[in-house]
C-alpha cells in the first residue's frame, strides 16, 4: 500500500495549487449554498450541542470551511501536507473553527463513536482499499450517524471500451461548445498511470459501494445519481458528461 499512497500523495501534492484555485472559486460562487443546501438535506439532527462533522481527505478544506460556516464542530483530514496547507489558508475566518489533521483515510487515528455526519468527495477512487477505509468510517460514526459521499467513475474509461468512447465524446464537446477542457489542462498521464493500480477505477460504482457499505454493517443506504446536475455548472457538465457525480448516503 506504501508504494501506492505514496505516488497518490505525490500528485495530489503537485496538484494541489491548482486544485485550490478551483475550490476557492467554489467558495466564492453560488456552489457554496447548493452543497451547503444538499447536505444540510440528509444531515443527522443533534439536540443540545453541535453536529460533529469529519470531512475526510479534506483537500483545499472546500466541505470544512461550508460546514464550519453552518455553525458545526468540524474535523478535516487529508493524507497530503501540502493540501492541508491550502486548506488552512482558504478557510480564512473559519481557520479557528476547523480541526485540521493530517491522517490516512484507511486508518483513522479516532475513537469508536466520535462523529455525527462524514462528508467527503471525489475520494475513494483513490483508496487502495476502500472496504478497509468504509470499515473505518463505520467506527468512527455515533449510532445514527450517517456518511454523504460524492465520487463517480473518474477512470473507468480505461477498461471499459463503451465509457472510453463517451470520455472522448465529452473531450470533443469541450471544444465544440467552447469550454476549458480540465483534462487537457491536468496532468491526466500520471494520474492515469495510478489509477491503473487503483481498484475503483475498473469497479461499476456506485452499486459496489452499496453493496460493501450494508456488509460493512450499514442499516440503511441510498443512492442517488446525477447530482453534478445539482452542483456542477455548465463547464464541469460538458467535461463530466461520462462520469456523472453520485451520492452515497449511508446510515449507522
């Protein structure tokens, strides 16, 4: 697993400017509301103190700094040093508000029971083993506690011939409609190369993650497809068309 996290962290590490950048525009644009909005939605409801929110490989602190604004008591890990760093800078006023640690999402350095709600997106794609990492969670979430995350099929296109066509398809309507294609403008190359040693990247989800989050002990999961309809603008829906964001809520 060493070889693997390490080549993850390498490049989210060289990634992780220009991924801020982007996350510091979400911050500043009507997506702040829309995610604040969607979570809000299927939040758990405490009586008598703050709702404890982890937000799991954090990134530039997007979900922490949305949910430190609601007022809740926020934790945020990410593996990569260099994400936390921009996370502690983008959330400005919030900074004070958000327990930022650096920590494997395969092993949380947290007691059983501890949470209320996780938040994470566009993570377990990376997970070398993200049955062991659901296992986690589960730990760590109080009973009722409930898990809202967001991911999609970022690199089936490179064993399924039918999502390689309609990922070229998306490539040729970047430029048909006139928008910043992101792959072009991202070193997709090396992240392909990890992706290949990833079991995410050539697994259907998110049945599979369904499937492993009841086995994991889960008394209650639900899915819900095409929230980049909810979410993403007009840009990322182009970019995206192929690998369309899901929700996977999960309660304990």
């Amino acid at each position: 697993m060493e070889n693997i996290l390490k080549e993850v962290e390498n490049y989210w590490d060289s990634r992780s400017e220009g991924y801020s950048e982007v996350n510091v525009a979400e911050l500043n644009s009507y997506k702040m509301d829309v995610w604040k909005e969607l979570i809000n939605r299927y939040k758990p409801n405490v009586i008598g103190r703050k709702l404890k929110v982890l937000d799991i490989g954090t990134g530039p602190g997007f979900f922490a700094i949305a949910m430190a604004s609601c007022g809740y008591d926020v934790t945020a890990v990410d593996y990569t040093d260099a994400m936390l760093h921009r996370a502690k800078m983008n959330a400005g006023s919030y900074k004070k508000s958000i327990n930022f640690i650096q920590m494997d999402a395969h092993s949380l350095d947290f007691k059983e029971n501890t949470f209320d709600l996780i938040v994470t997106r566009n993570l377990t794609w990376n997970l070398e083993k993200p049955d062991q990492a659901y296992k986690e969670w589960h730990r760590v979430l109080v009973p009722g506690g409930r898990l809202l995350n967001f991911d999609a099929n970022w690199y089936l296109h490179l064993f399924d011939e039918t999502k390689k066509s309609e990922y070229e398809e998306d490539r040729m309507n970047s430029q048909k409609y006139g928008v910043k294609d992101h792959y072009v403008h991202t070193d997709t190359a090396a992240m392909e190369e990890i992706a290949k040693n990833l079991p995410l990247s050539r697994t259907m989800r998110p049945q599979w993650d369904a499937a492993v989050l009841i086995n994991t002990g889960f008394k209650k999961v639900m899915v819900e497809q095409d929230i980049g309809e909810r979410v993403w603008d007009n840009e990322e829906q182009i970019n995206y068309a192929s690998t369309p964001m899901f929700m996977i809520f999960a309660e304990k």
